[in-house]
C-alpha cells in the first residue's frame, strides 16, 4: 500500500479525518471546536526535510537504505496531501 514506506520511515501510522477529531472533542466535553487547515503553510517542510536527508546520504549515522526509505516516504507524503487524502491542521477549543 501506499502506506508502507510511511510506515518504514516513520513508525506506526494513525490518522483520521478533522471531523472525527472534533467530534471527539466535543464528546470530551469541548466547546467552540475550531479546525484551520494549514497544510499549504506546512508543504515547505517536505522540501526542506528532503535537502536535509539528501546531505546525509553518506553520512555514516545513517544507512543509505535508511536515508532511501525516508525520501520515498516524503515522495508519498506529498502525492497523498496533493489528492487530499492527508491534511494538517490545528485545533482550537475550550473547555466547559
């Protein structure tokens, strides 16, 4: 799947939509539940992770395979926020 080299690079995946997480929320007993989607504001830092691991290939921390196996997951992670299916966003909400 899709998910495996995210898997690989970053451990164990749990995502679900900004509704579940309001709904949530407000199960928890939070009110004035606000979501602003900031996932164009965050798109430069896959090309700044992928500079970033690109200067490491040769470093001897890291293996090559581990440095790969990263920059294919960011390859995925930005074809899945460009169809939609990922988001990043912020929460807001208050207490009662």
């Amino acid at each position: 799947t899709m998910l495996k080299p995210l898997s690989k690079a970053f451990g164990f995946l749990f995502a679900e939509t900004p509704q579940y997480y309001r709904t949530y929320l407000e199960e928890c007993g939070f009110v004035s539940v606000r979501y602003e989607d900031v996932t164009a504001k965050t798109l430069p830092t896959l090309g700044t992770w992928r500079k970033n691991a690109l200067a490491l290939k040769g470093d001897k921390r890291y293996s090559d395979g581990a440095v790969n196996d990263f920059l294919i997951s960011l390859e995925v992670l930005g074809k899945l926020i460009e169809c939609g299916k990922i988001t990043y966003g912020i929460f807001d909400a208050r207490k009662v």
